[in-house]
C-alpha cells in the first residue's frame, strides 16, 4: 500500500522476533533510532491494558515522527480498544466502505464514503474508547464525543474487504485478488503523512489531523457501536 499511495518513498521491512509487544516495539525503537525513518505504519493489535503507559513510553513515544497504528477489524467497543492504536502517540487508522458515486457539487471527487461497520457495531473497524490511555490535549473539546480518556479512531482510509484494493498475488491466489482491513489503512495513512513531508520536530503529527479538520473529509453515514457515556 505504500508503495501504491506514495511510490517515491524509501521503504523499509522491520521485522520483529516474536509478536510479544516488547519486540513489536522495539522494532518501532530501531526504525527510529537506526534507520532515521520519518514516518512508521503498525498493523498488529491486542487489547489495551494497565500496562500501556509503560509501553508508550517505551517504544510509542517518538515526537516528530509520524506512527499509525490499525484500528482492528473487530468492530467498536464501549470499554477498551486495540493497542498500539488507542496509544495517545499514535494516530488510530480506521477503515470505511469506499465507493464510486456520481459527481456533483456536493461530491465533486465521484467516491462516497461511510463507516464500514455493521449497526451492532461487531464487526468493521476497530473503534471505541480506551479504559486506561489519557486524552491527549488535542483530542478534547468537540472531538471529545463525551468520552473521558483516549478515543479512536483520529482518521479511516478504505478498509472494507469488499470495496478493498487490488493485489496481485503469486504465492498464495495465483492472480489478482481485493483485500481490505485496517492493516490496508494504517499505511494508507502513514503513506499520507510521507507525501506531506517531514513532521515537525518535537510534534506529534496526529494533532495536524484536529487541528486541519477542513481539509479532511467527514465521514458522516454509516454506524459502528454507539457513543460511550461520559465518564
């Protein structure tokens, strides 16, 4: 997908040894502190627990350096969201259905889009509200949507497996073949940030997204879960 959205980027594979966080992270560590890179996609999730604040500080928090990080593909949860994305460093990827539609003054771009999620909420993206990550600053006021900590996601891309992109894959399919999920719109996203050029240093690039609104368009149909209560 990088490739796909921004095909003069420098690309880099950072593999880690196992799926446990500790290497998950320490991955994110080395793609910053050894290979200088200014913008990281994350497609991995487990459920956000009290111990998320040592990860952030561990291996999330790299200011000036754009992170992505998908939303699940499990649908939207009242009471704990996947991490790393729910993490206040990371900018929380989730998906929506994306489909061709007819131009006009109100849709000049000839796509519309919605939630890709079903009305219970049990399947689509990933979404909801953390039950331990802090609000970041940027991220209350309107946008707050009544919720005390942490909420996702802060920006979707095309996810949905049945509007998804194309790829040609020899190994396992033999021909071409539409994928989707948020693992589709984290580096979507992250491809985004790089054609925006180099983050600020000592900024976090999620903020740009709140503090940019206009330039974003607002995906206003569809449903996945309802809000949570203040708290």
């Amino acid at each position: 997908m990088v490739s796909a959205i921004c095909p003069s980027c420098h690309i880099y594979l950072v593999e880690a040894k196992s799926a446990e966080y500790s290497d998950l992270g320490t991955g994110v560590n080395s793609a910053v502190s050894v290979l200088h890179v200014d913008f990281i996609s994350n497609s991995y999730g487990g459920s956000d627990s009290s111990r998320d604040s040592v990860l952030d500080a561990d291996y999330y928090d790299h200011p000036g350096v754009a992170i992505t990080a998908s939303a699940g593909d499990d649908g939207y949860f009242d009471s704990g969201v996947e991490y790393p994305a729910s993490s206040q460093y990371v900018t929380a990827v989730g998906g929506t259905t994306l489909k061709t539609a007819k131009v006009t003054k109100k849709k000049a771009s000839g796509w519309a889009e919605t939630v890709w999620g079903t009305k219970a909420g049990t399947d689509g993206t990933g979404s909801g509200r953390s039950s331990y990550e802090a609000k970041p600053s940027w991220q209350s006021g309107a946008f707050d949507s009544g919720c005390a900590n942490r909420t996702n996601n802060d920006v979707s891309a095309d996810a949905n497996p049945d509007t998804g992109v194309a790829v040609y894959d020899v190994y396992d399919y033999g021909g071409w073949v539409e994928v989707g999920g948020t693992s589709e719109a984290s580096p979507i996203i992250a491809s985004v940030f790089a054609l925006a050029r180099t983050p600020k240093a000592g900024t976090y690039p999620t903020s740009y997204i709140y503090a940019h609104t206009v330039d974003l368009y607002d995906v206003t149909k569809g449903t996945n879960g309802s809000p949570c209560s203040p708290k």
